[in-house]
C-alpha cells in the first residue's frame, strides 16, 4: 500500500509534481492547513482524502475534518495530528497527543520542514510544504509505503514554482 502525504497548502496551488504521484497512491493524507476547501475538493478529485485541520483552518474545515485521528492501515496505527505552537517544541508536543495511543507512524505538518525519522518504534514523518517558498527550507511532498513494515520518503519538488 503507498500512500500520499501531503500538509501546509495554505490554499495555494499545489505544484503538478505531487498531484501526478497522487495518482499511483492508494489514498491520500493531508496533515491541516489547507486553509480552503477547494483544496480538499481538488485532492478528493484524485484519490479518498483523509485528514485533520489545521490552527490556520476555519470553521469550514473543521466541520470536515477532526485535530486528530488515528488511522488503521493492516496491522499498523498512524496517528495524525497537524500540530501546534512554536515549531521549537513541535515534536514534543506532538509526541504527547498520542503518549497513551500505540501508533506506529505520527504524521504531522505545521512547521513547513519535513521529517522522516523513526524515535523508538515510532517513526515520525512531517512532508513539509509543497509551495510554502518563505518559511521553508525546500518545497516537499511524502510517500508512506506500507509492506512488512511503515517507511516513508520526503520528495523535494523539483520546480515548485511551475509544477
């Protein structure tokens, strides 16, 4: 199984580049901020679209979407969580949302910086931003494959401007 990652649109275009990988997934993940519901309709255009709102989302998207979840895939638990606060402390504060719940993977977004580190037997991933060109350090995407066991992979997007 592989699945689409994705956070932190912002309501801006999402470059080509994911949205044609998007398409070889078995379903799609976007950790909050979408910040417009036409994001989720241009997502959901694609492939089945789960998620969590984000602190930048409206009432209208929170009305779609829960703060977290925790997604069975097989034998394994993702949790999901966009996150909160300064992005100093991110990590720590996501690690609590789900300090009482086995999750396998904690898929998060908020800091527009991506993440694909295993702590323990938890392997936390962060796609970072696809078109976030002031804050973050490149524009990413993620792919989870799920097998034997959960690995993740940050795709840099080669031509963020232009798809």
């Amino acid at each position: 199984m592989k699945i689409g990652i994705i956070s932190d649109t912002h309501s801006k275009p999402i470059p080509k580049q994911p949205l044609e990988d998007f398409k070889k997934v078995d379903f799609i993940i976007h950790a909050g901020d979408f910040c417009s519901v036409d994001v989720i309709e241009q997502l959901k255009s694609i492939k089945e679209l789960k998620g969590v709102y984000g602190n930048m989302d409206g009432a209208d998207i929170r009305k779609i979407f829960p703060r977290s979840q925790i997604i069975k895939c097989g034998k394994f638990s993702i949790g999901l969580f966009h996150g909160e606060g300064a992005p100093a402390g991110l990590l720590d504060v996501v690690k609590e949302e789900f300090k009482n719940k086995k999750v396998d993977v904690v898929i998060f977004g908020h800091s527009h910086r991506s993440m694909n580190e295993r702590i323990g037997d938890v392997l936390y991933f962060n796609p970072g931003s696809p078109n976030d060109h002031v804050f973050a350090p490149c524009c990413s995407y993620g792919i989870l494959d799920i097998d034997e066991e959960i690995t993740g992979k940050i795709i840099k997007i080669k031509d963020a401007a232009h798809g």
